[in-house]
C-alpha cells in the first residue's frame, strides 16, 4: 500500500507556494517531501520537522540555524538550501532536489565497493565538509544517508541539521545528538563535537564502503557506543583481505580515538586521501571485493539521528532520552543510613555501559603510557604543529621544506614518523612544511641555437613544445626567435615551451627552367640553396637535358641550405598528327587540338571558303606535342 496517500502533506499547497507531490524519506525528526515552487515552477525537496517536535523551541532555532548555515555555503557538493518558513504545525526549509539515491541505498544493494568508487564518493564529500570546515561550521551528523548521488553522478552532503558553529561546539548537559554508529569517542564521552568528530565519521563511512559492514556492532547501541570508546576501528584489510595498506593507513587516521591524532578537519583528511590514492594502481583501485562480502547490511537502529542521553550529575535537570544508555543503579551499601553517591562523568558513563554488557569495570583500562602516538599536524602552520607535538611529549626534529601543490605555502604536508604511527618515549617526529607549489620562470631563450634552447628548458624543470620556424633578418637560422610563454613567465614543472626557430633571412628563388642542369644548379648554389635532381625525367616541351621544372618556382621564398629538386626533360613527346585536309575549318581545328597540338589558320584569297586545303604537317606523321600545326583554307 502507498503510505504517501496517508500523508497529510501531499498534496498540499503548503504556505501558499509550495505544492507537496510526494514523500521521499521520513526520518527521526523530520519528513522530506518532492514538491513544486509554484513560483519559480522548479522542482525541490521540502524538510518538514515533524509537528510533535515543532512545539520546541531549541529545535525549530535548531532548523533555522540549518537554513542559515547552509545558505552560506556556495559549494557544488553542499545541497542548497532555498527559503525557510513555517504554516502552522508545519516548520520547513526548501532545499534543492537531488534525483538519485543515497550512499545508504547503493551500501543496501552492492554491499563493499571498488576503493576507486569508495574514494570517488568520499572526495566530493570531503570538498563539500572542508568548505563548511573552513566557514566555521560542523556537520555533526555525517553518515550514509547524508550522502546524495544524483542520477547524473554528482555527490552532494544533505542534512546540515545538527550543524553548528565550530566556536560554539561545547560540551551538553545530559545529551548528544548523533547517529550511534558515526559518533566520534569524544562526543560520547564529552558532548563535543568539533571538524574532527566530522573526520571521524567519514573514516568510518569510508570503512563502511570498503567492507559492507560497520567497524562496530552490537545489539544495543550501548554496546556499539562502548566499543567508539574502547575499541579503535579494526583495517579494512582484515575483513577484505587485499586491500591496500595505504587504505587501512586512511582509515586509521581518520578513526584515531584521540582526536589529537586525527586531521584536524575534512581538507587536512582530504589531502590523506589523495596522497593515498596517488600511491594506488590501477588494480589495487579496482578490486573487486569478494561476494562474501557485499551482502546489503542491514537497517538498525544505530543508523538513525537520535538524541542519547549522557550520564550526568544528579542535580543536573531532567534531559531527553531516546537511546538512552542503561544507568547502573546503587548497590546496596551494607550500612544502614548510608546512600552511595552515583559516580558522574565519562567513569559513569564506560561503568553503565559495562554493566548493561554484564562486564566487571576493571577490565577497561589497559595502560599505553609507554607509547606515544604522533599527532595529526598535517595542514597546520609550524608553529601549531610544533606545539601539538611537544605537547604530546615528542621532540621535534630537523625541519624540511619540499614543494606541494596539495598543502598551502608554510603549512606541514609531512610528518616522519606519521600522523598516529607510534613512538617510544619522547621520540623525534620531523616536519616537512609545504614551499607552496612549485613554480618555474620560463628563461630567455632569444638569439639561443635551438639545442640549447631545449637544454635550458630541462634545466628549470620545463620542456620544449611545438616547435616552428619563421624568417628572421636579425636571428642566426637555427637559433629562437621567441618563446610562448614569454620570458619571465611562470609556469609548473614540466610545463610545454613553445618555440619559433628562426629559417635565417629569405632567398628569392631564381628560375632555372630550360637552363642545362649544370648551370641551374650553380645558379641555385649561389643563391645559397642546396640541388637535387630527380631520377626520373619527363616529357617536356624543353629540350632534352635541361630542366623541365623545379620543386620551388620562381618568385618563392626558401630558407638558405633549403633543397631544390629539379626535374631533368627528355623533351617534347611526340604525337601522331590527324589529316585534316578537306574537312571545315571548325572540325579540322577540333581533331587537331584533342591530339595536343596548338592550331593556326590560314586563308588564300579570296576568303570565300571552308574547307582545308592543306596543313603544316602531313597527316599520319609525328610532331612534339603543344607544337603549333597550320592550316590552310582553299578559298574559290
């Protein structure tokens, strides 16, 4: 049965403008319907909080603040966000409509993707968090269904609902709104959520590509949300065997429970991916994860945005709770009159959660004090870098500098060892700070003989282009004449230099035609050109031995040391005449010029006839071919 014909909404003009056509998706606070602006006659999605929730204040400012957040963002893989208003019980944003599916739908039909369709779906959702990110603003929410393909293959990130601003990401009372499987460790344990808690769940989304199946599960979200806290994301590798390190190696960084260690934002992650995906091949991008693997995982409820309660002081206030951890109650004291105070904070929260596992609370805590794990410092200027990682008790050692083209002029593109690789003690970590991309001035190359010209372009780190050739008064032949770009351009390594190499000053060629070879070729050497003389000779009207043509004619400009061909005559061919005595002086002059011959009249007085009375050369004879025949009108 279609459940849409329930719905109150479809069908609606809402707030006098809006037509709702159909629902797309219902979730757990509010519903997405396809609808028309009937203003503008264009096609959106209409966000509709649900009417029990729109009697609450934080959350409708909640969705305002969504409306205006994403308003700000002008970025290809952000959906947009049109208008927002409300009709009654009915808060909506218009945002723009996407036709396609979600991450989620295409995880539910193939199960574990290529890499290469993983990274080509992560990349554009990196692009589109890193400008939030960089606009000062968090997604807090980013999971699968937030990930919008469009049947024209774009990737866009929907839901900025629980977006907030990053300055204003401080700890929560009692509560944590979120997705259970994509919660970062700290906003479980704190309430927090900064770029990194944004990180964190694309490294898991990412392993969810890569596997079919999430890092963590359970049968309550407790056990899911105790295992974010105690347990890091396990390689993919481990689940698809053949995947590369370089994989396991992103998602690792990604998923590190201290966020310390993680990118400390979508563009920082963003740069890890492609280097990562810059040491992959072909093959390892494209495998083909096992069929094992690629069954549809299925829906849970940790798969839906919730508002989880976390353990808070006694007198802290009454706090929502859908999800809500299990409280372990008190245990009975032995002593009369005496109430054991609740423990409160993260202890709480990891004992409720151990407790509602059947697990004691000593087994917990396994100490790693004698590792140190480096800190994600990637991005960062030197000086922050610097302080991230004396900070977490390493030293810094001898600072590089090498170019990139990923990472901005002064910022760390490098670490050794690397983010979230662990040191011993107060190890050394090296930094490479970024120079920027490379940049090459294109050098003067003028008046350079082209050999060396090419020389000077490896030099710099360029190479030589197209390269033609042009007259020139004033550069030696063989030497530039320009370059494109100019001298003093910039340009990046390896960049093409076109080159115009000068032919020298023009020659006029002379015309040798009926001269002997000997003396056409003394002739054409003096000019400065070089002969060559055809093997073959033709009929020609010129004598035989001399030349009959030349590759070059008169009047043409070459270049000194240019070759000229010249073409020997065996002279005229000869052709056999037609007898055209007695015939009218139109017919004979019609035979006489379809065998080859130039044809000349002549009349004996009186000129009252037409009929020829003889020719030039008698007729079944042989004459050289284009010679002139006459013939001769007998008059009365």
């Amino acid at each position: 049965m279609d459940t849409t014909l329930q719905d109150p909404l479809v069908g609606r003009l809402l707030d006098g403008r809006y037509r709702v056509d159909a629902r797309i998706a219902v979730g757990g606070m509010a519903t997405v319907y396809r609808a028309v602006d009937t203003r503008l006659d264009r096609v959106l999605a209409l966000k509709v909080m649900h009417p029990a929730l729109a009697t609450d204040a934080a959350f409708v400012e909640r969705f305002i603040r969504e409306a205006k957040s994403v308003a700000r963002l002008s970025h290809p893989n952000v959906v947009g966000v049109f208008d927002q208003g409300a009709e009654g019980a009915y808060v909506y944003l218009a945002m723009e409509y996407v036709a396609g599916c979600t991450l989620r739908d295409v995880l539910r039909e193939r199960g574990a993707l290529a890499p290469r369709a993983a990274l080509d779906i992560l990349e554009p959702v990196l692009a589109a968090l890193g400008a939030a990110h960089r606009a000062g603003f968090v997604h807090r929410d980013m999971k699968p269904e937030n990930v919008l393909i469009g049947d024209d293959g774009r990737v866009k990130v929907a839901d900025f609902g629980l977006v907030r601003a990053v300055g204003s990401a401080t700890a929560t009372t009692g509560s944590v709104l979120g997705t259970v499987s994509y919660l970062a460790p700290e906003q479980i344990e704190h309430g927090t959520a900064d770029t990194r808690a944004d990180v964190y769940a694309c490294g898991v989304v990412l392993y969810e590509m890569l596997t079919g199946g999430k890092p963590h599960s359970g049968d309550t979200p407790a056990q899911v949300l105790y295992q974010h806290l105690n347990t890091d994301v396990p390689a993919p590798s481990a689940t698809v065997p053949g995947l590369a390190p370089e994989l396991d190696e992103l998602v690792a960084a990604a998923t590190a429970r201290d966020p310390e260690v993680r990118p400390h934002d979508a563009v920082a992650l963003l740069a890890l991916l492609r280097e990562a995906r810059a040491g992959l091949g072909d093959e390892q991008l494209d495998a083909v994860p096992p069929q094992a693997l690629s069954e549809a995982p299925r829906d849970t409820a940790e798969d839906r945005t919730s508002v989880i309660a976390r353990p808070v002081p006694a007198d802290a206030g009454q706090v929502l709770h859908t999800n809500r951890l299990p409280a372990p109650e008190a245990p009975p004291s032995g002593r009369r009159g005496f109430r054991r105070r609740p423990p409160n904070g993260p202890l709480a929260l990891v004992i409720g959660v151990l407790l509602a596992l059947g697990l004691g609370a000593g087994v917990w805590y396994i100490n790693s004090g004698q590792f140190t794990r480096v800190p994600a410092v990637l991005g960062q200027t030197e000086a922050a870098a610097t302080k991230r990682v004396t900070d977490a008790g390493l030293e810094v050692g001898t600072t590089k500098r090498a170019f990139s083209d990923v990472y901005e002029r002064g910022t760390v593109m490098a670490s050794d060892p690397a983010p979230g690789e662990r040191l011993r003690g107060n190890g050394t970590v090296t930094l490479t700070l970024s120079r920027g991309p490379e940049i090459v001035k294109v050098p003067n190359l003028k008046n350079k003989p082209l050999a060396e010209a090419k020389r000077a372009l490896e030099e710099e780190g360029l190479a030589a282009g197209v390269i033609t050739t042009a007259f020139s008064d004033t550069v030696a032949q063989g030497s530039v004449i320009s370059s494109d770009p100019e001298p003093g351009t910039d340009r990046a390594p390896d960049s093409a230099v076109a080159l115009v190499v000068s032919k020298g000053s023009p020659i006029d060629v002379p015309d040798v035609t009926g001269e002997t070879v000997a003396d056409a070729t003394a002739a054409l050497q003096e000019a400065g050109l070089e002969v060559v003389v055809a093997p073959e000779r033709i009929d020609s009207p010129e004598d035989a031995g001399s030349v009959a043509a030349q590759s070059l004619a008169e009047g043409s400009r070459a270049a000194e040391g240019d070759t000229i061909t010249l073409t020997v005559s065996k002279g005229p061919k000869l052709v056999e005449v037609p007898d055209v005595t007695g015939e009218t002086t139109d017919d004979a002059r019609t035979a006489l010029e379809e065998a080859g011959f130039e044809v000349e009249v002549k009349k004996s007085f009186p000129y009252l006839g037409d009929t020829v009375a003889s020719q030039s050369v008698e007729g079944g004879s042989t004459a050289p071919e284009g010679s002139t025949v006459t013939i001769t009108i007998k008059g009365l």
